[in-house]
C-alpha cells in the first residue's frame, strides 16, 4: 500500500485560463503544452491502517493549504478504490514551487500516480489524466509523454490530456529563467476565477479552436517560426487577459519584461528564441537545442535572474522504485 511516482512539470503553447466548471475543472478551452525534463515533483504515497488523519509533507514542510487540496484527491482515490485507510504523503519538487513554475501540475500528477497505485487501483493514462485533472487542471498534461493536448471535453470522461508526439519527437529546448520572487500573489485558481467578467475574453474564445489547429500544423510541421511566433503571441494574451481582468493581475516583475527585451534582441540579432510565461514572473524560453547554450549564457546574468535552468521535452508520468520514505 505504498507507492512512490515521479512527474514532470509542464509548460504549455496554449494556455489553460478559464473553466466552464469548478469543481470538475472542466477548461472553457483545450491546450497544448511540453514536459519539462528538469522540473520534477517526487511523490511517495502510503495508505495505513494506524494513521488517524491524513499527513502531507510538502518540500519538508507540513502545510495546512496544501493537505486539504490533498486530502480532497486521496478522498477521491479513497472512493474509487473502497479504501478506507489514511495516508502519509511525502513530496520533493526539484525546483521552487508555487511561484507561477507549475508545481501544482507536476504534484498533483504524480499524486495520482502514486495514489492511485498504493491504493491498488490499476488505472489507465486517460483515467490518470482525468484523476490528475480533478486536482489541479494543468496537471492532466503531465501524465501522457512529451507533446500533448488536453482535450477540452464537455464532461468529467471527456476531458483529459492524450500525447502528440513522444519527447524525442523535436529537437528544442526549453530554458527556464526563475525570476527572484516571493510566492505568488494571486493563485492560478483564483486568477481564473476573475477571467469571467472580461469583456475581451469571449473575443479570445472565438478563435481558439483555429488556433489550436494551426499550433499543432506548427508542430507537425516542424516550422519553428510559426511555431515560436504563435506560441509568443498567446502567452501575451493570456497576460492580456490577466491585466484587464476586474481586479487586474500582474504576474510580472521588472526581470520578466527584461527577459522579453533581450529574447527580442536577440533574435534581431539571428538568435531565434521565442518566450512563454505563465501564472507568475518566470520565463520560459524555446530554441533550438542547437543555440541553448548562447541563449543560457544571454539570460543568466540579467539582473533579478535567480536561476536558469535547461530543459529538454521529457515523458510522462512514471512509478519510480525508490520511496521517499
Ligand atoms: O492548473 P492551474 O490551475 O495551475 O492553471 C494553470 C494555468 C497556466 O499555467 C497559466 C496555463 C496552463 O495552461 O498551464
């Protein structure tokens, strides 16, 4: 009744922000992300009889917020498998969490993963991927291999993420700039929440289903240019969409516009590199792997970098030998 998983965090070309149901997270849009080789969470699970409640160890630390959110999902492994035992749960992220870096998707997949295995049940990648859903949206993608997209969906079975293309499909690079931050302010949930009363949001929705397609024509096609420019241009309107919410949310810091300034020079420069940010000030920088080392050397000494790590695509969701504890 113990098992240990390992998943990686993803970072999506089409981002996940809004959902047409909350408590299933159900997306209002689907989306295509990448698995991130160096961004892992570790997670080991074990159910046992002599727990009187549920214990969560998050990086070291117990942490209320984070053991209700876990509780919640191992009430669900707990009811999909007539368990009736508490668990202990220990974690590892090998990179800051909370801090806009995915670290809910990383944790909530393996969380499935090791649950799901401790508990006995024996699951397939779609319903990993649901499972994975139910705890934090982003993390669906984090279950199948490489490339992927979540498939919108318009119910609990039908929504989850299903791979594209395996990691080793395309040769790019993934270099992640962590800009110095505190925890984030606004919490990707709540951000989302605040999406329903903006005016430009139906506007964004109108043209998803083409965007989609053409990201993915991108990707078949191995066009880096396409690819990068539309990448680019939708984390810029998911940051549009953050800014002219009601309450208005700026995930950036002073680094993250300066990352963007250097990206842009750089590529005037014949460096061609494309950015991404998500819920938070982090910058996530696509190239060749070819040109990864100039682009790791042009970012890491920028003022208000903490840390530049390189990624390569990476596979899925794996159960790993090793427990935590
Ligand atoms: O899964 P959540 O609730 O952490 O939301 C993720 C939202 C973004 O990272 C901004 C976009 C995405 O698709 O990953």
């Amino acid at each position: 009744m113990k098992a240990t998983a390992t998943a990686p965090s993803n970072i999506a070309f089409i981002k996940y922000w809004g959902k047409k149901d909350k408590d299933l997270r159900l997306p209002t849009n689907g989306s295509i992300s990448v698995n991130l080789d160096k961004l892992i969470t570790t997670t080991t699970v074990a159910f046992d009889q002599e727990l009187r409640q549920d214990e969560v160890i998050i990086n070291g630390k117990q942490s209320d917020k984070d053991s209700q959110r876990v509780t919640k999902h191992l009430d669900r492994v707990r009811k999909l498998s007539k368990l009736l035992f508490k668990a202990r749960v220990e974690s590892q992220n090998s990179f800051p969490t909370e801090g806009g870096l995915a670290s809910s998707a990383s944790g909530f997949a393996a969380l499935a993963v090791a649950s799901a295995k401790a508990a006995g049940l024996s699951l397939s990648e779609k319903e990993l991927s649901i499972l994975a859903r139910l705890g934090s949206g982003s993390a669906c993608r984090s279950i199948p291999d490489g490339f992927v997209e979540w498939l919108e969906g318009d119910d609990s079975d039908s929504s989850y993420a299903v791979s594209l293309y395996p990691h080793s499909y395309w040769d790019l690079s993934i270099v992640v700039a962590i800009v110095e931050a505190k925890e984030k302010e606004v919490s990707s949930t709540e951000g989302q929440e605040r999406i329903d009363s903006n005016p430009f949001f139906p506007v964004r929705l109108r043209k998803m289903s083409q965007k989609i397609s053409a990201l993915k024509q991108s990707i078949e096609n191995k066009d880096f240019t396409r690819f990068g420019e539309m990448v680019e241009a939708e984390a810029l309107e998911l940051h549009a969409m953050a800014f002219t919410s009601k309450h208005a949310i700026i995930y950036w810091l002073p680094a993250t516009i300066s990352l963007i300034r250097t990206i842009q020079t750089m590529r005037k420069q014949g460096l061609e590199a494309y950015f991404t940010i998500d819920a938070g000030p982090h910058v996530h920088v696509i190239c060749r792997t070819q040109d990864e080392k100039r682009v790791f050397e042009r970012l890491k000494f920028l003022e208000g970098v903490q840390d530049v790590v390189i990624n390569k695509p990476a596979v899925g969701a794996r159960l790993a030998k090793e427990h935590l504890f």
